[in-house]
C-alpha cells in the first residue's frame, strides 16, 4: 500500500478534565473584557474629524481647565468591546423572557428600520410646522389609534415612560381639582397594596397623600376595605388602579370601583402596564376610567433596550381632556399642527412636562407595529398572550403553588409555598438561568409570599412553552426536595451570584485610575 | 400573523390542557356590558410588511431631514454626526432586546456599559458621580430641583432668565405639585450671574444653565460662592453636551448637582425623541439622586462585576417615599452615548467641540456682516442669537422658502410674544462653509 | 441601667435621663445585611413613634421609630462607614442614638426584656 500517514485525528479524545482557569481570561467563545478606561487610551480615538485650526475667540474664556482624561478607542476596539460585552447579556431575540409585568415580546424588526427613515430620524423638533407635517400626521394616526383601542376622547403624546405617563395623569387630576378649588383638601388617593411600586411614588410626586387597599383572597381589591375607605369622601382626589392588575387577574368589581370613587368626587387613574392582556378585547373606557398610561415599549411592541427609551402616551377621560398637557396636535384645513404654548384653546392645560413633542422614535415603532397586527391581529394578541399564560399555569400548578384560583389573565402567579425550608424564589429563578430562561419576576407583587410572575407574552410558541414547562417543573421538584445545590445557581452563567452587600456598603459607581504605589507593587 | 407563532391546532391542544372551552372563559371577569362581541370598529385589519413600509415611507417622505438643506436648528437638540459603528452597536439584539439589569449574572453586557457610561459622564461634567440615565434634559433638571429641596429641608428654586423655557416649564410643573416655590427671573440673554443676587436662607437651590438657551456660556463660580454661603445648592444645566469638551463645566463650577441633556453625542434629531437626561452631582448626595445607579462589585468567586446599587431609594423598594417615580430611562440612549464617546475619546471629545464652536464664529461673521443684524450673545459655544429689523417669524418662514432651516425664532420658545425679532442658530461639525454662505445670502436678501 | 423593647423592635437603655436607642438582634437579623444607616443629627426632637432614623439592605429600607419621645444628644456616627456593626452588634456597639427623655413616664409602657422575649417567639 501507499500508506499515507500525514493528518490530525479526527475522533474526539475523551478526558475528564475541566479548564476552568484560562491565561487570557476567556472562556472559548466567551471573551474577556477589560473596562474601556484599560483597554482604550487618552491619546486614541475612533473618529476622524478635520484639524481644528484652534479658534476659541468668542468664548470669553469660559474654557475647561482640566481635561476629561477619557480613553478612546479606534473602530475595530470599539466594536470588540462591544460584541463582547452584548455576549454577557440574555434578550428576548436569545430566549424566552417571562418576566412578568414587563411585557418582553418580541420587538419586530421592520420597526426599526421605520425608525430610521431620516423623513423620521432626522427631522428637528423645533423645525418650522410646515416641515414636518408627515411627523405630525403620524402623531395623530398613533393618537386615533390609542383612542379608539381605549375608547377614550383624548391622549396625551408627550410622557417618556410608562411612570411618566403617570405622572401626566395624576398630574391632570390635580388640575382638574384645582379647577373644582378642591386642590386643597382632596389630597387622598387610595392605592392598592399590590400595586408597582411607581404608583405610590407618582401619588407623592404630585403632591398627594397615599392610603393603601388591601387585597382580598382572591388577589383583587378588598371592597370592604375600599368602601371603608370611602367613608369620608371630602378629602379623596382619586384611586390609581392597575387592570388587569399585579397579580394577573382582572378586578371583577371594576365598574362598582369607578362608580364609588367617582360619587366620592375622585377620579379613576387606571395604570395600564398589563394592557397587552385586553388590547383589542376590552376599551378600559367602557370600565369608567379617567386617566390610564400605555407603555408603547410593552403592549406595541417598542425595544426595552435594557431600561428604556419607553414612551408612556396617556389617554384621558372627557372630564380630564381639557387639562392634558402641551405640546399637542390638532388638524384643521390647513393641516397638522403642534398647540405648544398654554393659551387659546390650551389654556386650561396643567402645563408642559417634558421638552419637546415625546418619544417620535417610539411611535414610529408603534404604529408600525398596530398596522401590522390591525384591529383583527391584536385582538389576537391579547387572546394568545392569555392563552400562554394559563397554559403555563396549569402545566405547572401541580408541582407549583397557584398564588390564587381559576384562570388568570397574561401573566401566571405563584407563591412559594411548594419549597422546602432553606428554598427560596431567588434559587428558583437563578436555576432557570442555568437552563437557559431569564428568570420571572420575582418577590413581586408584594401581596404574595416570594412571588413568581410569569408572563410569557403572545410571542413564544406552544414547543417553547413546552420546554421551558419541563425545565421550570424540574426545577420546582429540586425545590420541594430542597436541593440544597439550587442555593449555588447559576453555575453557568458568565458570572456566579454578585455580591450585592458589598456593592451597597461600599458604593463605587465609577472607575478610578489604580493609585501609582498599586501599580508599582504589580 | 408574522408575529404569531400559535397555530389553530396548537390553540385547540392548549385549551385542552387548561380545561377551557374557548379563550371567551379567561375574560369572564370583565364585566358583561364592557365585552366587545367582535373586534373593535373604526381601525383597518392587519398588513404585510411591504404596505406597512410604504405608509411609513409617505409619512417619512413629507418631512424635511436636517442633512437635505442648510440646517440651523438648535435649542436643546443638535445637528451632529454619529459614527456608522454606533447604530449597529445598539442594533445588537443583546442590546437593543433586553430589560433592565435585574439579574446581574447575565446582564454584565448592559451593566458594564453603564458603569462606563458613568465614568464618563462624571468626568465630562467635572462631577463625582453620575446617574445611569434619566429620560431627557428637560426632566432631569426638574428632578434636579426637587433634589436640591430634599437634601436642603427648603422649598424654593430660582430659575435664571437664560434656561431654556421648556426646561423651566417642566420644573415649574413638578415643583409646584409639590408646593415649592418657584422663582423665575425675567428673560436675559446674559444674566445669568444675576442668580448669585437671589438666594437667601429659604432658597434650596438656584439653577443657571450655560451655554443657556441663547447660546451664551457663562463661568457661574460666583453664583456657587453665594449659592453656598446660603447654604443653597447650584443646579448647573446645559442642552449641548458637546460643549462639555471646551467650555467650563459644572464641577468646575462648583455646582452640586449638574444636568443636561445627552441627545447630541450618539443620539438622533428624532423629532424630539428618546433622548437621554445626563444627571450627576456630588459624592455627598448620591444618596438623594433619582434614578438607577450601576455599581462595581464581585462574584461568589470574587471576579470583579457590576450590579444596580442603592436601589433603596428607587420606587421598586421605597413606593411612596422613593426620591422619584422614574423607573424606565433611556438605557439605550444611554449606550449610543457611551460607544460615540468610546469612539470619541477625550481628545475626540475636545476637537469636535472646539470644530462646532469654530463653525459658529464662522457663522456669526458671516451673519454680522449683514447690515442690519446684530449678534446680541456676547460670548457662546456653538450657538447663539442674533436680531433682524424684521420679525423673526416672517424671516424664518422666507429663509424655509429658500430652502434654508435657519434656526429658532426666539417667540417660539417665550409666552407673550417677547423677543418678535430674535433669531437662535446653531452650527455644527455638520456645518459646511457652503451652509453658511447659502444662509448669509438667503438672509442679506431678506433683511 | 436597664433596657425596654417596643413592638416595632426597638430597645432603649435607660440611664438617668438619657436613653440609648437601636434597634433589636431580633429585627436585625430578620433585616438581613444592613449596608446602610441614617442616624439623626444632636438637636432634633421627636415624640413617641416618629421616624427617627431609617436602616436599609439591600432590598428594603425601614424606618426605625422613637420609642419615647425626647431630644437627640448624639447619633452614633460610626455606623456611616461601618453599617455592617447593625448586624454584628445590635444591641451594643451598633446603637443609633442618644435621647434626652423627656417624659420618663412613657418609658413604663415600654416591655421589659422577658415580655420582648415572649412577644417574639408569639411571631
């Protein structure tokens, strides 16, 4: 034969030895990465701007003094950085993230590149009217769409956030209170317990006193206590009330709600964070509310982006239309137009809360978002956001603890009831990201024992749900085992569990250069 | 439906498992007169993706973009470049489609970049620390004010005559829900050390803003000194963070709080929106600060990693006594600022602004030449404002029809039709020397 | 000198008319690491039940009430670098303020050591 002998072997060599500690820091595909401040240097840059020719005459001399010392890095660094890092993050385009009350669907990509047509990127808010008038024409179309899916007379565009959507609807309470010289003396808004946390928070921004509700056992307002509440109706401005509220499940007594605090002389703010559950179903307008915030970057659908941009656009009622805040748009013959100052036809308004017009960018996405789905598909959306959401719950409710009974609404709520002694929700969440899932909301809402809220959204197909069923349902086994090994998870992750303690005890919230006696000793 | 990845049969299986008869069973707690028999009227069914982008590209194509023409806009939100690798950063899915860092071990990508996000914007500002966003400049400063009155027990603020009006609307609003006194000096192009007269023992804080909202830049040092004699805190804001790199900033300043807005380093026009609010201050009250903050820390094997910190005073954990409402920022705002200034370096920082400013002087030559107008801000950054003996409105309506954007008219901004004959322009490193020859003739011809 | 318990977990160690106020093993351990403390400055007065002072985790921060009424005569300044002394030595070394009683007839509706005892173990 011509025996050829040149070549690698091609079977694998099997060994049980593991590298857990690399020189360079990296783990295979997992790269090590520096801060910017060690791997970039003050003389660098990644950007090549035309020589100054140094000019700095008109300043007056109000010129920095000291320099910002900050690196740079070239391009090819830069995106390094980047890439690596991104690979340190979970996202719903990676997997499934059921975190409840947050809504994380899959965040369509058309949507971006909509975003991005420079007829929308690129135009300036301050620019004359008669330029932007396809900017405008757009507000209005998202506007008609948000009424007419609330069924309610007006929107407010311009709040930044779901939370700042609140603060424009309880903002155009007080108003409204003014208006009756009733500002002074109705100052109690009534809260309930399982409510987030920005409720209460909001109430007191605006000047308000805060009274919590209970919850009764079956998850929802406590109507004994609301109407004991109510027994003194002369100080009450109003209730904030989520729907479908915290805990998944939609308050039955809604209508009894808005009839007692409205004969009470307070209005409805509804916060509409779980609006993804009715979208296309149920018009909170025909539920008598006055003021409810929509979470574009939730229900339409807007990227989360790891903690905003969001875009809170806040309908309200006919008695609360007249107090929404500037700047707005109107439409007459003559086209599109933006009312920015408090007078005219606005000059009952509560006044301005940010800049400019909001979040264009964000209903941009949105409206790409509603034409795609129309009035059939989001009617569907909710219907298979509900769906999802009960098949969770009664796959799991055997070896899980239903936090309450009967069905719920988009999200799936749990105690911890089922876990051993020594078990926690923690070790529960951070198992699941051993298995590849984000974790759920955990320890909220408050109302229920280490709370663990699934929201699985309309976006996630039956054999994902499958999957993440089989591994959630081993993991709640290993729990009412007491395994203690859960108390370690993740052991896969790109980092072990932080050390939250030392972080609070000793804050270091940004990078100081090594002292020159440490780098000396190195 | 594209979206949707449920089919019938796996609808019909999953109802099955639940025990329900159809999805009708999950909303029987909606009450009977609020259930919709069909799918509600008035709004046109589902599209394809092609007529969705073909509606979008009709609106889009109504709209003059800032890079088509001679473009002059400023006033809180600028004209800049934005490197290519910035955008595909924050188009990473990893980025662009995840949520607020809650569970850290696998959320090191966006904790990271805060924490360098941070860094940055301390050093920028001259702060000791900063915020991991707020939704704007505008908010930011009014959360600003509120600030200063919980950390002092006060409850007035002094507006200078030089912030931007929208800031000041914004501020106002907040404060006065929550029964603070707001003070606002009368409109000035160059008073702003006219704050330093202002404060006494009840002022909380006084809040100037330099380069203000007519361009012009002002060293406020000794408008700190008698802030602080007072026992008062300075706000120092600013629109351009551009400026950062030239022009004196807040901390050296002597400012306790410093905020502005970051829309200019990474950000888009937008149309006014997602932009992001920079906010810093001092080491000592970082503990009355709104917003999330990205803090270093180590794992259970002691490797050095990131997590949010102090979230005590977050609405998540303090409700009704948190130092704000904010929950959502503008993380990803957050993080096209951070790669622009990652690419920028200070260096780059430095030169990009000492580039806008020239633009301006070139500009303000140009225009000055003209007889007629008059620059009326004494010393400014890359913007500044300017008088015709036309009203401002009709001059910007003729230089649109000349398809020139030449910049604010000063009575857009104020109630009660002051300043009918001012003119604010900005320039920028997108500036070029034939912009600004187009706008001289455009506006020689006019006046 | 002795020392009382109030159902809200604070202790008072009673010497003349001054009074050393923290709070107890009890509430500190259910607290978790504490990483931080806001003591009250000398010179501010409180009447019974007022927030006085306010200790965090990491994920909760609570108030911590006047047990008697009376006027700060020092705050324990040490526990600003070294909260972790909440968790190692509650009822010592990690007291949180110094009051003048006073109303030294508010201190009897206090519990004494046994009755805390039992009121903890009826939780």
């Amino acid at each position: 034969m011509g025996m050829q002998t040149i070549g690698r072997p091609t079977a694998p060599f099997a060994s049980d030895a593991i590298a857990n500690d690399t020189i360079s820091g990296s783990r295979g595909l997992l790269q090590h990465e520096g801060l910017i401040f060690e791997v970039g240097s003050p003389d660098k840059t990644g950007v090549d701007l035309p020589k100054p020719k140094g000019r700095t005459d008109r300043l007056g001399g109000v010129a920095r003094k000291v320099d910002t010392g900050l690196p740079g890095l070239t391009e090819p660094e830069a995106v390094r950085h980047y890439m690596r890092l991104s690979q340190r993050n979970y996202a719903i385009d990676l997997g499934f993230f059921p975190l409840g009350s947050c809504t994380m669907k899959h965040n369509p990509r058309l949507n971006e590149k909509a975003a991005r047509l420079p007829g929308f990127a690129d135009i300036h808010p301050m620019q004359p009217q008669s330029t932007v008038q396809g900017a405008l024409a757009l507000i209005d179309e998202l506007a008609t769409w948000l009424k007419t899916l609330t069924g309610m007379p007006a929107v407010a565009m311009s709040p930044k956030a779901g939370a700042h959507g609140e603060l424009c609807g309880m903002l155009a309470i007080r108003q409204a209170l003014i208006a009756r010289g009733e500002a002074g003396t109705r100052k109690r808004v009534l809260v309930p317990a399982s409510a987030h946390g920005t409720n209460p928070a909001t109430a007191i921004q605006c000047g308000f006193i805060v009274d919590e509700i209970k919850a009764d056992a079956r998850g929802r307002v406590d109507m004994d206590d609301f109407k004991r509440k109510l027994e003194h109706t002369d100080d009450v401005a109003g209730i904030m009330l989520t729907n479908p509220n915290t805990c998944g499940l939609f308050e039955t007594d809604i209508k009894e709600i808005a009839d007692l605090i409205h004969d009470a002389g307070g209005y409805f703010y509804c916060d509409g964070a779980n609006f993804n559950a009715i979208v296309g179903r149920v018009r909170p307008g025909d539920l008598g509310i006055d003021a409810m915030h929509i979470n574009l970057h939730k229900t339409f659908s807007t990227p989360h982006g790891g903690g905003g941009p969001g875009s809170g656009p806040t309908v309200l009622s006919d008695a609360l239309a007249p107090f929404a805040p500037v700047p707005y748009v109107t439409y007459d013959n003559d086209g599109y137009h933006l009312i920015e100052q408090i007078e005219g036809e606005a000059s009952d308004a509560f006044g301005r809360m940010v800049a400019f017009h909001g979040q264009m960018g964000m209903f941009v996405r949105a409206l790409a978002y509603m034409l795609s789905h129309g009035a059939d598909g989001l009617k569907q959306v909710a219907e298979d956001a509900v769906l999802n959401a009960n098949y969770v719950q009664a796959r799991l409710k055997n070896v899980m603890t239903p936090a309450f009974d009967g069905f719920c609404m988009h999200e799936a709520l749990f105690s911890d009831a089922f876990t051993a002694d020594g078990i926690e929700t923690i070790d529960i969440a951070k198992a699941l990201i051993d298995e590849g899932y984000h974790p759920m909301t955990m320890y909220f809402p408050l109302v229920v024992h280490g709370a663990m809220l699934i929201e699985p959204t309309e976006t996630e197909s039956k054999q994902e749900l499958d999957r993440f069923c089989d591994a959630l349902e081993g993991i709640a086994k290993r729990a009412a085992a007491g395994d203690e090994a859960m108390k370690g998870a993740p052991y896969l992750a790109p980092m072990k569990r932080l050390d939250e303690t030392l972080a609070a005890r000793k804050p270091v919230l940004k990078w100081t250069p090594p002292a020159p006696e440490a780098i000396a000793a190195e | 439906m594209r979206y949707l990845p449920l089919t019938p049969e796996d609808r019909a299986a999953m109802l099955n498992t639940i025990g329900a008869a159809s999805v009708d069973d999950f909303y029987q707690d909606v009450p009977q007169s609020a259930r919709l028999g069909g799918q509600i009227e008035g709004l046109p069914n589902h599209q394809g993706e092609l007529a969705v982008e073909r509606h979008m590209s009709r609106l889009a194509a109504l709209n003059t973009t800032a890079s088509d023409v001679p473009f002059f806009v400023g006033c809180g939100a600028y004209k800049h470049h934005v490197p290519a690798s910035v955008d595909m950063v924050i188009q990473r899915s990893e980025f662009l489609t995840t949520y607020t860092p809650y569970q850290p071990e696998i959320a090191q990508g966006t904790l990271q970049t805060l924490f360098e996000f941070q860094t940055q914007v301390a050093s920028m500002t001259a702060m000791d620390v900063a915020n991991a966003s707020m939704y704007d400049g505008s908010t930011s400063c009014a959360e600003a004010a509120v600030m200063a009155c919980r950390v002092t027990k006060r409850k007035k603020v002094v507006l200078s005559g030089g912030i931007h009006p929208h800031y000041a609307a914004a501020t106002r609003l907040l404060c006065e829900a929550q029964g603070i006194e707001v003070v606002q000096l009368p409109t000035a192009v160059d008073g702003e050390l006219e704050l330093a007269n202002h404060v006494d023992e009840t002022t909380a804080c006084v809040i100037g803003q330099s380069p203000n909202v007519f361009g012009t830049v002002t060293d406020l040092s000794s408008v700190a000194d008698a802030a602080h004699e007072k026992k008062a805190l300075l706000v120092s804001v600013f629109t351009e963070a551009v400026s950062l790199g030239l022009v004196t900033p807040p901390g050296e300043m002597g400012a306790d709080i410093a905020v502005g807005e970051g829309q200019s380093i990474g950000g888009a026009l937008n149309f006014g929106g997602p932009y992001v609010g920079l906010f810093a201050c001092t080491k000592k009250l970082v503990r009355q600060m709104p917003g999330r903050l990205c803090g270093e820390t180590v794992d259970a094997e002691g490797k050095r990693g990131f997590v949010l910190t102090l979230s005590t005073r977050e609405q998540h954990i303090r409700r009704d006594k948190a130092t704000s409402n904010i929950c959502t920022n503008s993380g990803l705002c957050a993080l096209a600022f951070t790669a622009h200034m990652t690419l920028l370096g200070g260096k780059g920082l430095r030169d990009l602004a000492v580039l806008n400013h020239e633009a301006a002087c070139d500009l303000a030559d140009a225009l000055e030449a003209i007889d007629g107008v008059e620059i009326v801000t004494p010393r400014f950054f890359n913007e500044f404002a300017f008088t015709t003996p036309l009203d401002a409105e009709a001059v910007i309506a003729m230089l649109e029809e000349r398809g020139i954007l030449g910049g604010v008219r000063a009575s857009r901004l104020l109630p009660n039709g002051q300043m009918n004959n001012v003119i604010i322009a900005a320039a920028t490193e997108c500036t070029t020397e034939e912009d600004i020859e187009a706008y001289a003739a455009a506006l020689k011809e006019i006046v | 000198m002795s020392t009382y318990y109030t159902e809200d977990h604070e202790w008072i160690a009673v010497e003349g008319d001054i009074g050393t106020v923290g709070i107890t093993k009890y509430a500190a351990e259910q607290l978790g690491d504490v990483v931080f403390v806001e003591v009250p400055e000398a010179g501010i007065t409180f009447t019974k039940g007022d927030d006085m002072a306010v200790v965090e985790s990491v994920k909760a921060a609570s108030d911590v009430y006047a047990p008697v009424a009376g006027e700060v005569v020092e705050g324990n300044g040490d526990l600003a670098d070294a909260p972790q002394t909440v968790n190692e030595d509650p009822e010592g070394k990690g007291w949180f303020c110094k009051i003048k009683i006073s109303d030294a007839a508010e201190v009897s509706t206090l519990m004494d050591a046994s009755a805390y005892k039992a009121f903890c173990e009826g939780l």
